[in-house]
C-alpha cells in the first residue's frame, strides 16, 4: 500500500510475515513526547496504548475505530489492542500503539526517523520501529513470531 506523505512523497511497505523487530521497547519508538500530526489529524503523542487506553481516560473501553477527544483532539481509539502490561503503577510501561495496521502506517509515514512497523497479527497493536531494524532484516536476523508480522518501509 501506498500512502502519500505530507512533503508529497509516496511510501511503500513491505511485509515480512511472522518476524518482529522490537524486543519489548528496544528498537521502537517511544511516541509520547512526539509533535508531529499525521496527514488526516492523529497527533503521535496521544497514541501509545498506554496514554490513549490506560485507566480514566477517554479512549478506555473504546474499542475498534471509535473515537474520544484525547488532549483536545479526536483520536482513533483501537483500545481492544491494549494489555495490562502496557500501564505499570499508574505509569506507561511500552511504546506500544494501539491501533490498526492502517493508523500505525499513517503514524510511521509522519516520522522520518520511522523505518517500518511491527504490527500484531490479531489485535490492533503495533510498534514503530527504528533504523537498527534494517540490518536485521537485510540478513534475515529478525526474531520469529507467531504474534506480529514486520512492515517495512520502502
């Protein structure tokens, strides 16, 4: 799939089934403190399952493409993609982002330090994953997996 950028470049992915890059945070990237906007309107910053998911917030119990007003912006929601291990004490424990493999395209395309993404098979979850996945992928390190499928970017 194609998605074309703000600057009005095109990007493409490539999908490698069964592998995954990050290895709990490593290798991904944390969105929390991030500015960008993508191109329909998702801020990066309110995406991470924990921020967006995690207990009293807008988006809790929002499953699916719905939406709630998440620091003033209406933000896709996908909390069915959210797992306790995302919040430890009150605080966010992953860089996970919940959402569907079309919202975390859209979020890898507005960074360019994005390199792909690690999408969950069955759970609209994935993580945005940085340039140490390359390597790996060039010479066929990346782990098995039976839960994510890596989405590089072209």
């Amino acid at each position: 799939p194609l998605a074309v950028l703000s600057y009005g470049w095109a990007a493409a992915y490539t999908t490698l089934p069964e592998r995954q890059c990050h290895s709990g945070d490593d290798r991904a990237i944390d969105t929390r403190f991030r500015t960008e906007f993508t191109t329909s309107g998702q801020q990066l910053a309110v995406q991470g399952c924990a921020f967006k998911c995690g207990t009293d917030t807008a988006c809790t119990g929002v499953t699916g493409n719905g939406t709630a007003e998440v620091e003033g912006v209406d933000t896709l929601c996908f909390c069915d993609g959210f797992q306790d291990s995302d919040v430890v004490d009150g605080a966010p424990a992953s860089s996970a982002v919940c959402g569907d493999v079309a919202l975390c395209m859209e979020l890898c395309d507005a960074l360019p330090a994005c390199y792909g993404v690690d999408t969950h098979s069955s759970l609209p979850r994935c993580y945005l994953i940085t340039e140490d996945c390359a390597p790996l992928a060039l010479t066929g390190q990346l782990a098995q997996s039976g839960e994510y499928h890596v989405m590089l970017k072209l």
